[in-house]
C-alpha cells in the first residue's frame, strides 16, 4: 500500500506538471489569445471604459478594440459584474490581461488547494496543499478553465471560502460572498433560495443585497440600456444558440438531444439526430428535467443536519440546472467531492458508497476528456466521420449525458451517506439523514 500511495503521488504531479507545461506553452503562444474566453472580459471591460454599449456583438468589439474579428457574432453572455471586475485588467493590453488572469487564476487554485486542507481536517497541511494543487492542474476541466481563462477557478474559490465561513457561523461573511458569485456568473443564484428556505437570513439577506448592490453599480456605470438588454435578451439569445450542442452537459439540454437533435454551434463541429423527431416536446422535457432535479436538491439539502453535505448538494444541483453548463463547470464539484470522500473516510469507507464514489470519481478524472475518441470509435473514426457531414448516431452521442448522469449519482451518494452519532466528532459530522 505504501508503494501504491507513493506511486500515486509521483503520478499525479508528473501529469499536473504535464498540463502546467502545455498551459505555460500556450500562454507563450500570443496566436492562441483569440481562442480565450478572457477575450470576452476584455471586449467588454473596453467597452465600458470608453462608454460604449458592453453587449455589442462580441465580433464588433474584438474588431474595434483588438484589430481582428472574433469568430463569435453574438453578445457577450458574460454579467455586467464580469465586465466591472475586469475592467482594471483591460488597462494593460490584451496580451497582457491575457497573462494577468491565468497568473491570477493559477494564485486562485493554489488557495483552493490550501482550503480543501483545511475542510478536510481544519487546519493546513502543506503536503496536502501540494499534492491537492498538482491533482487539480492534473484534472481536464481545470486545464480547460485555465486554457480559456474562464471563471470557474474563481466561482469554486468563493464558493468554497464561503462555506469555511458557513462552518464557522459567519453568515453574513458567507452571504456576500455567495451574492458576489451570483453577480459575476448566476448559476449559484440556488444558493440564495437554501438561505431563504433554511431561514438563515443573515446569509440570505447578504447574498441578496450584494447582488442588488452590484448590479445597481453596474447600472451607474454602463445605463439601463444594457442592463435591460443583457437580462431580458442577451442571456436568452446565447442559450438558444447552445441549448442542444453536444458539449453543453445541462439538463437543460436533455429534452432538445432526444426530440430536436443536438445541433452544430458552430462549422465543423459534429451534431446528431434526435431519439424521436418532436421538437416542440423538447423545452418541455428539458425544463421538466432541470426543475424537478433543482426542486429534490433544494429538499434534500434542507433537510440535511451536515452544512457541508447541503452545500455540496447545492453545488452539483447549480451545475446542472445551468441553462449551459460546459467541461469546466466541474471544478466547481471539486469541493462536492472532498465533502463526500471525507464522509466516507469517517465511516470506514463502507462498500457500496465507496465503490460508487471510485467509479464517479475515476469517471470525471480519467474518462470524460476522452468521450470524443470513444464517439469518433464508434462512427468509424475522424475521416469516415468528416464524410458523414461530422453527424454521429443517436446512440454514440448518449455517451455525452454521462457527465450529467455523474452529477446525479454524486448527488445522491451525497444525499445517502450517513455518520452515526458515536463517530461523530464533531456537530458538523452528525447523521444527516432523513427522517
């Protein structure tokens, strides 16, 4: 077992050592810039800067403040709080920001690791804080995050901040910090509802004003032309452009692959024909799916006893209720993840559970980034593939709802698991279960 566990470690920081290399090579490669999701942030932050309309096509903006057209012709669908934030990044040239944010980015994963550490036992562990920082940059969805420049590093790193303070009855500490992550990316507004729900209204409240507060400062800034415009057009256009792509892994997407098929986001990119050709059924299923799994998250989250299990419920229901919900979206259940694996370590590690959690586990970390190849496979390779017009079979494209599918079972290992009382230590490990 030593040798194993040794073995492990030199694997796991040869690979995150791995995919720093093709970061940093990357991050040498100016060519690639216009690939990065950062080039949105800036746009926009530019954009406010010198009084122009934020949501402008995103192709107009790179245009007039890069030189050269982005390849997307549709709205930023970033927040106005995204376009704020990043507007004292824009100051330094876009190679710049470029650099500045994944510099910033690598800082965030560094402290994420420190605080896993620290949810894990309650205090620091250096060891730990290395070899959790080399798993993470070893692990797809962060290297995908870290390539783009997205915001996920930052989401989980709030995210997982205010849980620590959660822990320690900071509520209100907690609460802004959960608001400032709504205002910058929405997708954690169910966050806001638990604290209504669990009347826990220091948190709920805090959330709730730092997202007015914000927004009210972003309407000062950029006027109520765009406010209106990104909230009651922007958001809705850009999600019914990725409703039904094949890397978009929401539920929001299920009903839109089995009876409208999943579409091309672009030229070149594979699609697949739907189960059953019905597409007016296909909103229909999709948000029948989404709010029924939100609404039994919300349940069980609220009846858990354990703030760390209802979290981690809440974090896995935020990821999949999102209307787009791409690879790096799953940094986010890192802190799920750690919460379940340290439930299951406080039980001995009991069979069933633990074997689930391997499987889901080995799943995100070593399966999902190769799903392509798995499809390419089985339509004949790439070539074959190309002369089909890049349309796969309905059945080859199920393998895309896997990453879904792991999110629910996540969720309900979460749910399950149970800590009896006498191997508690502490409150925050007491039996959760339902009555």
């Amino acid at each position: 077992m030593v040798v194993l566990r040794y073995t492990l470690v030199v694997l796991v920081v040869i690979m995150g050592m791995a995919r720093l290399r093709i970061i940093l090579v990357l991050l040498a490669s100016p060519e690639s810039y216009m690939q990065r999701d950062t080039l949105t942030y800036y746009v926009m932050a530019k954009a406010i800067v010198t009084g122009l309309n934020p949501y402008l096509p995103l192709n107009e903006l790179a245009q007039r403040f890069i030189g050269s057209a982005s390849s997307m012709s549709h709205p930023a669908p970033s927040t106005p709080t995204t376009a704020l934030l990043f507007t004292p990044v824009s100051l330094f040239g876009f190679s710049n920001s470029v650099i500045i944010w994944s510099i910033f980015e690598l800082i965030l994963l560094a402290a994420i690791a420190y605080l896993l550490t620290i949810l894990w036992n309650g205090r620091r562990n250096l060891t730990g804080v290395v070899f959790i920082f080399m798993l993470l940059l070893a692990w797809y969805p962060v290297m995908v995050d870290l390539l783009f420049g997205q915001l996920s590093i930052l989401l989980t790193f709030l995210l997982l901040t205010s849980l620590l303070f959660l822990r320690k009855d900071r509520h209100t500490l907690a609460g802004g910090l959960i608001g400032l992550s709504v205002a910058t990316k929405i997708i954690s507004w169910p966050l806001i509802i638990y604290f209504a729900l669990k009347k826990d209204w220091k948190a709920f409240f805090s959330s709730t004003l730092t997202v007015i507060g914000l927004n009210l400062v972003a309407l000062f800034v950029i006027g109520i032309g765009p406010m209106t415009d990104y909230y009651l057009r922007v958001s809705m256009q850009v999600s019914a452009i990725y409703h039904g792509f094949l890397k978009n892994f929401s539920l929001w997407s299920i009903g839109y692959r089995l009876f409208e098929g999943s579409g091309s986001a672009g030229k070149n990119l594979i699609s697949a024909p739907p189960l059953i050709d019905l597409p007016g059924l296909a909103p229909w299923v999709s948000a029948g799916l989404a709010v029924t799994f939100l609404v039994v998250g919300l349940i069980w989250s609220i009846r858990s006893q354990d703030i760390g299990i209802a979290f981690s419920i809440l974090l896995c229901v935020i990821v999949a209720v999102s209307p787009i919900f791409w690879d790096h979206y799953y940094v986010i259940v890192i802190i799920s993840l750690a919460i379940l694996l340290h439930h299951l370590s406080k039980q001995s590690f009991p069979t069933w559970p633990t074997i689930f959690f391997l499987i889901i586990a080995g799943m995100l970390f070593l399966f999902n980034e190769r799903i392509d190849e798995v499809i390419f496979f089985l339509n004949g390779g790439k070539d074959l593939l190309e002369a089909k017009g890049n349309q796969i079979t309905f059945a080859s494209s199920l393998l895309e709802i896997l990453p879904t599918m792991e999110l629910i079972i996540l969720t309900i290992l979460l749910r399950g698991l149970n800590i009896p009382r006498n191997q508690a230590k502490n409150p925050e490990e007491l039996v959760y279960l339902e009555e």
